[in-house]
C-alpha cells in the first residue's frame, strides 16, 4: 500500500477519536500507528472473534471471499475496497445486499475514507441489512456441515462417479479463463479504432480537397 494511502486512512481515522480502529499489519517495526491513540495494529488478529464483538461497529475489507463470508455469516456491515480478482463482484453484490459501502482504491483519500466511516456508522441500514443477510444464511434450508458430510457420504458409497466433478477442472487453460473472449473483444476493439481512424483521415482528405478548391478559385 502506497504512503499516501496508508496516511489518508489513518488521518480519517484520527476524526473518530471515540472510535478504536483494528489494522492487521504486516510489520510490527514500521510502527505505522504511532502518534494515533485510537489505532492498534498487529501482525495477525482473531478476524472471527472480531467479528462476533457486540461493539464490533464495521469491517474494512478488500471484499475477499473468506472476509465476505465471515462478515454476511456475523452481520456485520462492511466497507469494500477491492483490488483485483473476484473482490470487486463480491463489494458489488455486498452493496447491493445494502450490507456495504464500495470505495474505489484509485479514489482513497481522507474525506473518502470519513464519508464512508460516517455513513456505514450513522446509518443504521446497514447494520439492518447485514443482520438480516446473517439471519438468512443461519436459517438456509441445509447448513454447510450437513452439506459436507451428505456429500462426503456419497462419495463414499458410489466413489468416483463423476458427478460430483465441475466443469471447470476439464476445461482448458485458453477457455478457463477466458483468453479466446479476450483476444475476440480485442481484435473488435482494434478494428474499431482502425475503422474509426481510416474515416476520419478520408474526411480530413475530402476537407482538405474542399479548402484547396477554394483557394485555387480566391
């Protein structure tokens, strides 16, 4: 994370001295929180156990799948800052859940970063909303672990049968992910452009023609 992005957060969180913040920090060393009383970093941190806190007020994530998970799994509201792979569809469906708040990391600034801490702990929609997906999830018709030992029953007893494979594991590294869809978007994109390009230099070919006519007859 850049210095700059690293100094925006902790300014915004200098703006809530009633508010401690928890920042799973890599090195212990840089003492990145010195100087902010309100800020407590450690190498790693029990997210789980966080998480269940009854004052536990939000979640600053990059919108993982095992965060996204923890977090719609305990009810607690979160604000999504992807960055690359599944992160960003996960703050989408989070957002549209009305369980988050998405900010874009090429956007972080203080006041973003303040604009997001307000609104995710001054509305109580959020809170709501992340306590309902929570309810909803416990309350699934078949929970996971029955899952797991219903499916590891069956594999049991009819073994390799196929039928438990996806058909993403026979797929090809090309159709996998996605490259064929690429490399088509692309030679789309680029003729395009070479379209768009060969057009506008006939009409700048035709305008020229036009203003040299006029010249000749001046």
């Amino acid at each position: 994370m850049p210095a700059e992005m690293k100094k925006s957060f902790l300014e915004a969180f200098a703006e809530f001295p009633e508010i401690n913040f928890l920042w799973k920090y890599e090195k212990d060393e840089d003492q990145i929180a010195k100087g902010y009383k309100n800020v407590f970093t450690g190498k790693w941190l029990p997210q789980n156990d966080i998480l269940d806190h009854p004052k536990l007020l939000a979640f600053i994530s990059h919108g993982g799948m095992n965060s996204v998970m923890e977090g719609s799994t305990k009810g607690v509201p979160m604000i999504c800052i992807p960055v690359f792979g599944d992160q960003n569809h996960n703050s989408i469906f989070l957002v549209r859940r009305g369980t988050a708040i998405k900010l874009e990391k090429s956007e972080i600034s203080k006041e973003s970063v303040v604009a997001a801490i307000k609104e995710i702990v001054s509305n109580q929609k959020y809170s709501k909303n992340a306590k309902l997906l929570s309810k909803m999830v416990a309350a699934k018709p078949t929970k996971a672990e029955e899952r797991v030992v219903k499916y590891a029953e069956f594999a049991a007893q009819f073994g390799d049968t196929g039928t438990l494979q996806t058909q993403g594991r026979y797929q090809s590294f090309w159709v996998l992910y996605s490259i064929d869809v690429i490399v088509f978007l692309v030679t789309v994109i680029a003729i395009a452009i070479i379209l768009i390009i060969f057009v506008v230099k006939k009409m700048l070919n035709v305008l020229k023609r036009i203003f040299q006519t006029k010249q000749k007859k001046n």
